[in-house]
C-alpha cells in the first residue's frame, strides 16, 4: 500500500520510521511521498534524504497513479476537505485524527508484536477504519463534534458522498438537529465520553423515512494524544432485528397464555350457548310470527349465533394444532385466495393484483392453515381500503436466506403507529363487527411453520404484511 503524507513534521518523521523499523504481517505500507510548504520540517528532510518524493504542493500527488492512500497530519480541515474533493475515486484519504488512531494501532502492533491476539486486534481496528470491511457505522468525531472521518457503511446507510460529511457536525448529519443531542431519548455519548475520558454506550431509537422504529446500540472511545481527548470513534450498530425477535419472542408467550385461557372459557361458553340458541328457536316454532315476541325470539338466536362464530373463532386460535404439511406451490394457494375473495372485493370495487416469481421454490405446509391467514390478510386489507384501491400479492425468493417472501400490501388507510404494537394481540380490532382474532390466528400459523410476519404502514397510504416462510429444499416450479 503505496502513502503519501501531507505535512513533513514530527508526526510524518514518526510514521517513516516506524514504517522503516517494522516488518508488517497485515498490511505493508510504503511512504512514497510528502508533501510540506516547510522544506526544513524534519519528515520533509528524511523523506527528501531517503530520496522519496518530496513536493510543497500536495496537488502533485493528484496525478500519480501509485498512490492508494492519502494521510493528511496538518490537522487542518479546508486542506482535507480539498483532498477528498480532488483524488481519484480509489485513492483513500484519512485525516489527522484519524491518523492518530493509526499510531494507536501501531503502537498496540509494536509494543506487543509478538502476541497474536494483540496483532488481531489491530488487524481488526486497522479494516474497521480503512478497509472497512464491516456492517458497523462507524464516525471519528473530533472534540467540536465536526466528523472527521467515517465509513463507507455508514456513507451507503445515509446515501451521502464522503465529501459532504466530513467537516459538518455529527448531530447535523445523523439526527437533522442543530444541538448535540440530549435527554433520555437520545443521551450523547460522545458527550459523555469527552467528559469522563472514558468509552460510553448508548441506544439511540431513529425513524425511518416511512416512521417506522430503528434501534441502534452506539459506543463511543475517546482518541488520546499526549494524555488528552482528541476525539472519539463511534461505532454505531443497527439492532432493530434483535430487539424485533425479542418483542416476537413475548409476543409469542403472551399468545400462548391467551390461548390456554380462551381454550378454557370458550369451551365452557359454548354449551350454555347452544342451550340458549335451541331454546330461543324451539320457542320461536311457538309463536306466531306476527307476535312483537317472535322478533324478540329471532335476534337472540341471531346474536346467540354470532357469539358461538366468536366462540369458535376463539377455539380456532387456541387449538395449537400441529400443522399437517405437503409440499405445495404457494403461488397455487395465493391464486386459490384470490378466487375466495375476488367477490367480496369487486363488490367493494378493489382490484387485486399480483407479481408472483415463476422461480419459487415448493414450500412445505398445511394448505389449509396457509390459505386462512391469506384470507384473513386479504379480508383486512380489503376492508380497509376505499373503492378504487389496490390489493397486491407479491412472492419472491430472498437470494441470502433462501426463504420465500410473501407481500400483501393494499392502498388502504393504513395502521397508525400506536397501533402497530398491537395488531397481533387477541381481541384488538378498530372494526366495530371484527373480532380481533383474525391477526392473531394468522401470526399463530406462520410461526407454527417456522416463519415470521411483519408489517410495515404508512397511515393514509397503505399497508404492507411480509409473510417469511422456509422452504423445502432443492426443488423449483412456475407460477
Ligand atoms: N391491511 C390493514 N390495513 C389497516 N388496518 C389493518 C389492516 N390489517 C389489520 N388492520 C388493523 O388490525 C386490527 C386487527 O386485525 P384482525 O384481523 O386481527 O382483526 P379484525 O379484522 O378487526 O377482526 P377479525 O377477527 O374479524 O379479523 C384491525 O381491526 C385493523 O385495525
Ligand atoms: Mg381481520
């Protein structure tokens, strides 16, 4: 790896001989350049003696094609900033606190060259900063907390160009926000890492650009030089699937005592019922049916009715019964689906569509199961979109998990935010003739199978539920 460093002080006469006194197991850094203004900075002399490249315009190191890293050690931000605006796309430039970190790195590699854990460590901090070879976003923030340095995760994350970060203030480019942060929903812990000198952690919960709830876990460790805080690095990790498969894993408990309960009352409830409803019908075969009583008579058999379907709804839910599976072809099921509920839609004047992969692999499941969680998902779907609206199935296979994903998004009202949590429990409904059951049923089912479900809504636009179900291996077919 070919550096060439911008500024010939004492910080450059250190790397050179650092870089002269040591053999180098990970990477093998060469100085082939130095650029100062100061002909007579002690770097500048040894690189000028050593008969390396010596320029008072770092401009120089633009046209070289031998350069593949640039080290800016004049601490000054314009200058930076002018380099990672002028050198190639693969030229990689760090600034000066960054730089530091480098030493740090090396000093860990030097003092201890001959451990090999101490190495791996500095291996590891060494592609966290250059390489950045990991799925971490991670920020080196100067004391004004002006970001000096950051990765390219973290640049792919924000969908920025490096150029437009370094030099601006973290809060600015990470939260929008014209202060640090503060409070109990966002504590700064670079703050605190600048007051204490020590690493600090925090979660931070950011909002996507649909609303939806982000989780991130942010550590900070402050840089030293000569004993004092220079800066830190910050290495922030998205935990939002970890905290979801939590939520999941309590969902998934607190369903399973809900189902025991119901399993109880509902088959308790059903006997009176059936008691109620033949003996409100065997009296209204008594009277006549011009007789106020006879009206009376018919709503309670009506409403007796609708409490055994709730009753039996519940029992649905409750009976834990293992799936019976086939190998099958989803798109099959979604297309069955769709002639069930075709007409309940054309009568709401919803279209339905679908965007299905002709290359799904089978799938192992209970048919039936399967296609009352499609129903139940249609249904609401379809109820709560307005005449015009769209409901759309989509299938595809995930290419890094191999899973199969199902889609069944409508332009419906959507689902607001305080509701989202809830949708899954037992009971909940905002329909006034819904039961609240059909979502906790479909949840049930899906993770009977070894899948999950999400969902993802944006109110007044619509409603996404993604079904992720494993397959059985090995074999394809068309839709
Ligand atoms: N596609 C959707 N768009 C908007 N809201 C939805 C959608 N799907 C579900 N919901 C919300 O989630 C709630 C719970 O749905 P769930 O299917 O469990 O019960 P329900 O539809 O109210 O009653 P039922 O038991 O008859 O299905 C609904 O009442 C509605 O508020
Ligand atoms: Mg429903």
């Amino acid at each position: 790896m070919n550096v060439a460093i911008v500024g010939g002080g004492s910080k450059c006469l250190y790397l050179l001989n650092f870089i002269e006194q040591h053999i180098f197991q990970i990477i093998s850094p060469k100085i082939i350049a130095v650029a100062d203004t100061n002909t007579d900075a002690v770097g500048f002399v040894k690189a000028r003696n050593q008969g390396l490249f010596v320029t008072q315009d770092y401009n120089d190191f633009f046209d070289r094609n031998d350069v593949d890293l640039i080290i800016e050690l004049t601490g000054d931000l314009d200058i930076y900033n002018d380099i990672l605006r002028k050198k190639k796309k693969n030229v990689r430039a760090i600034a000066h606190t960054t730089a530091i970190l480098f030493w740090e790195i090396s000093r860990i590699a030097r003092k201890e060259q001959d451990t090999r854990l101490k190495l791996h460590e500095a291996k590891t901090i060494y592609e966290v900063m250059i390489n950045e070879l990991i799925e971490e976003d991670v920020m080196v923030i100067d004391t004004d907390y002006c970001i000096t340095d950051i990765n390219d995760t973290m640049l792919n994350k924000l969908g920025l160009k490096r150029e437009k970060t370094i030099g601006h203030f973290c809060y600015e480019i990470t939260h929008h926000r014209n202060t640090p942060c503060s409070g109990n929903n966002h504590p700064c812990p670079l703050t605190q890492s600048l007051e204490t000198h020590k690493p600090s952690k925090t979660t931070h919960i950011h909002l996507d650009k649909s609303g939806n709830e982000l989780y991130y876990s942010i550590s900070c460790y402050p840089i030293k030089e000569k004993g004092e805080v220079t800066g830190v690095i910050e290495i922030s990790s998205d935990i939002t699937k970890d905290i979801k498969r939590q939520k999941n894993m309590m969902q998934q408990e607190k369903l399973m005592s809900i189902g025991r309960l119901s399993a109880g009352i509902a088959h308790e409830i059903n006997n009176p019922l059936t008691t109620i409803m033949t003996s409100s019908m065997l009296l209204q075969e008594d009277t006549d049916p011009d007789d106020p009583i006879y009206g009376e008579l018919e709503t309670i058999s009506k409403e007796a009715l609708r409490c055994r379907n709730i009753v039996k709804s519940l029992l649905d839910f409750a009976r834990q019964s293992k799936p019976v599976r086939k190998s099958l072809n989803f798109n099959q099921i979604i297309m069955d689906t769709i002639f069930l509920v075709q007409k309940q839609a054309g009568f709401n004047d919803i279209k339905i569509s679908t965007n299905l992969s002709d290359n799904l692999p089978m799938t192992y499941l209970d048919k039936d199961q399967i296609q009352q969680t499609l129903i139940n998902l249609a249904l609401n779907a379809i109820e709560a979109t307005d005449p015009g609206g769209n409901v759309k199935f989509s299938t595809e296979t995930n290419p890094e998990t191999g899973m199969i994903h199902i889609d069944i998004s409508d332009t419906g009202c959507g689902i607001p935010k305080e509701n989202l949590d809830k949708i899954f429990d037992p009971f909940f409904t905002t329909r006034e003739t819904g039961t609240g059951l059909g979502l906790a049923i479909t949840h049930g089912i899906i993770e009977q199978h070894g899948g999950t479900i999400e969902v993802e809504s944006t109110p007044g636009k619509g409603t996404c539920f993604t079904i992720m179900l494993p397959v059985k291996q090995g074999e394809k077919h068309g839709a």
